[in-house]
C-alpha cells in the first residue's frame, strides 16, 4: 500500500506542484506535465493528501507567527527546548495520524508557549 508521504515525495521529484486553496487540493503543473499514472494515485488518495496539506498549513502559519515574534538575541535554553520539543512531538504525532484538528490545537499551545518563553527572557533582559 502506497503511503500520501511516498506520493508527495514522488510529486516533488517530478515537479508536480499541489497546494491548498479554498479548502481544496489543486495541482499547479499544466496536466499534459503528470503522468497519468500519478493523476490517478493523486485521486486516490485526495482526502489524505487535503488533510495533509491542511496540517502542513497550519503548522508552517504556526511557526511563521513564532519566528516573526522571536526577539532579537534569543538564544533558547534547554528547558525552552524540552518545553517546545514536546508540544513538537504531539504535533508530529498528530500529523502522522491525520488529526487536524489537534494539530491547530498542539499549534496554538507552541505558540503560546513560544510567547510566555520570549516574554520571560526579554523581562529578564530588562530587568
């Protein structure tokens, strides 16, 4: 059985562009470009790979949001990495079985727990 990971990896390999827009899988490459042996895997497998590109979203809005609000100077320590490393591994964890919805949850507590890290270390600049 074909995994969604071993079908996207082959897209990438030949070009065959694929994003979300509007909730929905749309290729990007002109369709003379897939081979019509991947265009029907792509249909195949459409559900799993829309809620793949689903989590890949909100986990790449997630860290897109932490890294622009990192202060300048921010080394972490390695509680911060053990604190941040674990939400990590619920979200990897939760991607690999296609939950998206704890997916948006484990990325709102990464995020928050970014948030009260930057603000103790930069209280603790100031102060």
């Amino acid at each position: 059985m074909e995994s969604v990971i071993d079908l996207l990896t082959e897209c990438d390999r030949l070009g065959i562009r694929l994003e979300l827009q509007n909730g929905e899988v749309v290729c990007k490459t002109p369709r003379d470009r897939v081979p019509d042996d991947v265009a029907d895997r792509l249909r195949k497998h459409k559900s799993e790979i829309l809620t793949r590109l689903q989590c890949d979203r909100i986990i790449h809005d997630t860290l897109d949001c932490v890294s622009g609000d990192c202060p300048t100077g921010w080394s972490p320590t390695p509680g911060d990495w053990c604190q941040l490393g674990e939400i990590q591994l619920r979200i990897d964890d939760a991607r690999e079985r296609g939950d998206v919805e704890t997916v948006r949850q484990k990325c709102r507590e990464y995020e928050q727990a970014a948030q009260e890290i930057f603000h103790r270390w930069t209280a603790s600049k100031a102060g």
